[in-house]
C-alpha cells in the first residue's frame, strides 16, 4: 500500500497578478505551499522559478525531503533554446531539484520538428548532467489527440536515442500547465482520454498529469493508469483522511 502523498507535486505558479493579490500577498501563498509540502510529506513543491531560492532554504531548514521543483519557459514553451536553458540554469544555481520545460508545441504544430528536438535533447542533457529530474510539458489542451501521440513519441525517442537507458528514469512527459484558455469551458488541464494516449506512447518514460486534478477519485483513476506523479494545487484535499488506497 502506497501512500498519495508520494504522489503529489504540490503546485501554486500563479504570479500576484494573476492571482489578483499584492506580491507580498502572493509571496506568503508561496511560503504556506511550501510549508505544507514539508508539514504532509508531499513529495514535491512546484513554484515559479523566482521563489526557487526560498523553497531551497526552507526546505533545508527543515531537514526535509521535500523536493523543490520549478517550470521552465512557462507558459506558452516559445522563447526558444537558449531562453530555456538560461532559467534553467538559474534554477539550478538556485537549488531546484526538478525542471519542468514547456515544449515548443506551437513550433511543433506549424512542422518544425526539427527545432523541437533540438531544444528537447540540449534541455534534457543539461538537466541530467546538473543531476535534475527532467519533464516535459505537452500541453495537451492545445493539441489534436494525433498530435500527444506524435509529441509524445517525439520526446521520448529523442531520450532513447541521445541518452542512456539508466537516465531513463528521471525524464517525464508532463500533460498541462494549467495556464492555458480553451474555449467553450473545455478542460485545460489533465484528461483521462489524453493520459492514455500519454501513458501508451511515452514508455520507458514515465507520465505526470497536471492541471485540474481536484478530487482524490480522479486522482486514483489516474495512479490506476499508471501515472506517477500529479501537479495539482489541491494536494492536501486529495490525500485529506487516511491518505492511501490498496489498489495500485
């Protein structure tokens, strides 16, 4: 019996403005994010890369093993190759365990495949060289049901090929970043029918869905799937009561 906080990446990314809140207002969400991550034994806290710096040290302060992740090129994934790895490389020097990058799916869309492996293989080779876990971001609201197949297959044939087989382990494909508009009210976040085409299409690699996980049912469903990590801002409501299930 494994217990769900093992499986929670607990996730505030909203910057003040967009929470609608002071900085010094959106600061303290942060801090008390962070805090119940170390308080619940979540196995992550997923902020902004500039609060990067105060997860490291109250983590450290605590002597917790909490791990500090952040998202890199977030969230639209355009600003290019060396754009990505300049924050990326600034999470690190500020203690980040975990570099979430947004995949280019726009460049993606418009055929530029070439690009997009490029900017996969460099990021994914600097963060394992800098001993980081690596995922890559779909966004998969913004994409065809062929294109999470095909964007998918992309990312971990890039891994397969470039990278060796025991590195395997600390790159993910990622569904969401919670940011994106749909229109019609249509989710924007993780679905069951783009995990599965997630989970069929990314091994040997492993699948963290992210964005609008709510409620500790869907969240089993999706452990069930074979999922292994889950982004979500309601960390504390899902694992609230005895925290574990028997059926994974």
């Amino acid at each position: 019996m494994r217990d769900l906080r093992e499986f929670m990446d607990s996730t505030y990314l909203k910057t003040a403005a967009q929470a609608g809140v002071s900085e010094a207002e959106n600061n303290k969400i942060v801090v008390d994010l962070i805090q119940e991550a170390i308080d619940e034994k979540f196995k992550l806290a997923m902020i902004r890369p500039e609060q990067v710096k105060v997860g490291r040290k109250m983590v450290d302060d605590a002597k917790s093993k909490v791990l500090i992740g952040t998202v890199i090129d977030f969230p639209e994934g355009n600003r290019g190759l060396e754009a990505k790895l300049k924050e990326a490389k600034q999470a690190v020097a500020d203690g980040v365990d975990e570099l979430d990058y947004v995949v280019d799916y726009t460049a993606f869309q418009k055929g530029n495949v070439e690009q997009v492996k490029k900017e996969v293989e460099e990021c994914t080779a600097y963060g394992l060289k800098a001993a980081r876990t690596v995922k890559w971001i779909l966004e998969t609201a913004a994409l065809k049901d062929s294109e999470i197949v095909q964007l998918t297959t992309l990312i971990k044939n890039v891994v397969m090929s470039k990278f060796d087989e025991k590195d395997y382990g600390r790159v993910f494909v990622k569904s969401s970043t919670g940011f994106y508009k749909t229109e019609g009210g249509k989710p924007n976040g993780a679905t069951m029918p783009a995990l599965v085409l997630m989970v069929e299409n990314a091994g040997p690699l492993a699948v963290k869905a992210s964005g609008g996980i709510r409620d500790r049912e869907s969240a089993i469903e999706m452990i069930n799937l074979g999922i292994t990590r889950l982004g979500t801002s309601a960390a504390k409501t899902i694992v609230d009561g005895s925290g574990k299930v028997d059926s994974y």
